[in-house]
C-alpha cells in the first residue's frame, strides 16, 4: 500500500503503491519553495540549477515551458484563480521522470491540494494507483486543475447574467454596473493570457512516451485535455463577445440618458430666454418712453408678456414632441 512522508513543513512525498504490479510513483508535493527545498531536490534527483531557479517561489515564470531533458520532463503551467472576485495567475512546476513526479507551487489551488488529500486517503481510487505511471499521475493532476478552470468560467457566466439584468434595468447604479463589467473585461483578459499556451503544451505531451502505458493510450487521455483546452477557449471567446456587447449596451444607455439630460436642460435655457431678454430690456434706466412705467397694471402687463413667449414656445415643443 501507499505510504505519506511528511519531509519538511513545506515538503510532503506520497507513494501511489499498487501491491497487485511491481513498482511504485513518487509524489513530491513542495508548497512555497525556497533555497532549502530547492537543496533537497538538488540533492535527491539532481535536476538542472536553472528549472530549479525557476521554480523558486519568488519566481515567476512569463510564459508556459515544457523542456525534455535526460532523465526527466520539466513544465511550467499557469492556472487562474480568482482573489476577491479577480483572476490571479497561479503558476505550478511539474518534474516528471519514471517512477517520480514533483509538484511545486504557492499551495494557493485548491484542486490541487484536494488530489493529494485524495490519494493520501484514498489512493485505489485513482487512475495513477491502477497503472502506476507517472504520466498517468500527471494526466490526472491537469485533469483536476482543467475541471477547475470551468469551475472559473461558470462562476464567471453567473456574474455575466447578473450584469446582464443589471444593464436593463430603470433604476440600476450606472456607476456600480461599469465597474463590474470593467472587472469582468479585465477578468476575461487575464484568463485568456494565463491559458494561451495550454494547447500547445498538452499537444506536446501527447507524444510522451510510458515504459508502463502503450502510447495509443496515453496520447487517447492527454488528447482529452486537449479538447478541454479547446473547449474552455471556446468559452472565454463567447464571454469576451457578451462582456463587449453588454459594455456597447451600457454605454449607449448611458449616452442616451445624458442626451436625455441635455435635451431637458437645453429646452429650459431656451423657455427661460425671452423671459431673461424682456427682464432685461424692462430693467433698462431709460425711464422717458418707457412702456407701462406710469400704468397702474404695468407690471402685471409686463409678467404677461414674458409668460406669453413662454407659453407660445412650450406649446411649440409639446407639439413637435420634444416634451
């Protein structure tokens, strides 16, 4: 049966055992690695400095990477993960060779985490323990962190559907709903950045050769993840399109609202114009030929007057429905 290690406080080793074959997969699980886990697996299996360097957690690779060396495979993936309701890029490192697999990263996947408690607690249950291949062990842990991604997406086409009936609505807070589409843009950009390489690198794969699983079928189950790949590209294009067509609808909503605004302001400066112009005109010191100066209902003449345009112009809007 499997065994579990605890090596150091960061560095667990799990050995998938099947007693029914011969042989046995190590798994070593680093979390945060630092100068001495990079030591001990320096020590151990005698990778190269640099892929050590590089899986260093204040490193940070740019891009994914799949280098074949001697003895062993080395990958760089990135997954996304949210924080705070934003998508983070969360980078894990995988060292593969025969018999063996490393995992490091910040410990921050959840899916990752969770298949190794699994096949801590129940390691018969796994693909990996039945063929006891590190490929096959692979294979399963890109599986998890794939499932993961559409988990992501889903919560992402939630909060697509609440914007959505947002946007539509009379009484929404304009400024709240540009900020979340603004977040969900920026979201969307992040992920597409993060798994722009997946394919490319799951296409590689493929053709990794198993001393223990024939290559049909181990191409058959690495050319699942790249459907998945394919698939969850899919949906970020489809969520990209209805993110800008719901950012398009919004700001022309908003547009018209202050169109509408303008408008009502414009009609009011224009209703008020005669009235400042007759105000001004009467409010001139020229007393001498000055209408209705001396007439008991002078200024009640002058009040009709001013209401007079007024009215005129209000009618002329109503009619020409600008009102």
């Amino acid at each position: 049966m499997g065994q579990y290690l605890k090596i150091s406080p960061k560095i667990e080793e799990l050995i998938i055992d099947n007693p029914k074959t011969n042989g046995a997969v190590n798994w070593i699980n680093i979390n945060s690695a630092g100068k001495t886990e990079i030591e001990y697996l320096l020590k151990r299996q005698h990778f190269n400095l640099h892929h050590l360097k590089q899986s260093l957690s204040r490193s940070i690779a740019q891009r994914a990477i799949i280098e074949k060396e001697k003895d062993y495979i080395f990958i760089v993936l990135h997954f996304p993960i949210i924080k705070n309701g934003l998508i983070m890029p969360s980078e894990i490192d995988f060292f593969m060779g025969h018999g063996y697999l490393v995992t490091v990263h910040n410990g921050d996947l959840p899916p990752l985490n969770n298949f190794f408690n699994l096949c801590r607690k129940s390691e018969d249950s796994t693909l990996a323990y039945e063929l006891e291949s590190s490929s096959i062990l692979l294979y399963e842990i890109l599986e998890q962190l794939m499932h993961y991604c559409y988990e992501i997406l889903d919560e992402h086409s939630k909060r697509i559907a609440t914007v959505q009936d947002i946007v539509f609505k009379v009484d929404s807070n304009q400024r709240e709903t540009v900020q979340e589409l603004l977040t969900l843009r920026n979201n969307i950009i992040k992920i597409r950045r993060i798994l722009q390489n997946h394919k490319n690198i799951l296409q590689t794969l493929t053709t990794i050769k198993s001393s223990l699983v024939p290559a049909t079928e181990l191409k058959k189950y690495y050319s699942t993840l790249v459907e998945h790949s394919k698939r969850i590209w899919e949906n970020l294009d489809n969520q990209k399109e209805m993110i800008e067509v719901l950012h398009d609808t919004n700001e022309s909503l908003l547009n018209d609202q202050i169109n509408q605004i303008m408008k009502t302001l414009t009609i009011f400066s224009v209703i008020i114009l005669p009235l400042n112009l007759i105000a001004a005109i009467f409010g001139m010191n020229t007393i001498m030929g000055m209408p209705f100066i001396n007439n008991r209902y002078g200024f009640w003449c002058v009040i009709i007057i001013m209401l007079l345009p007024t009215a005129i112009m209000f009618l002329y809007f109503k009619r020409k429905h600008w009102l």
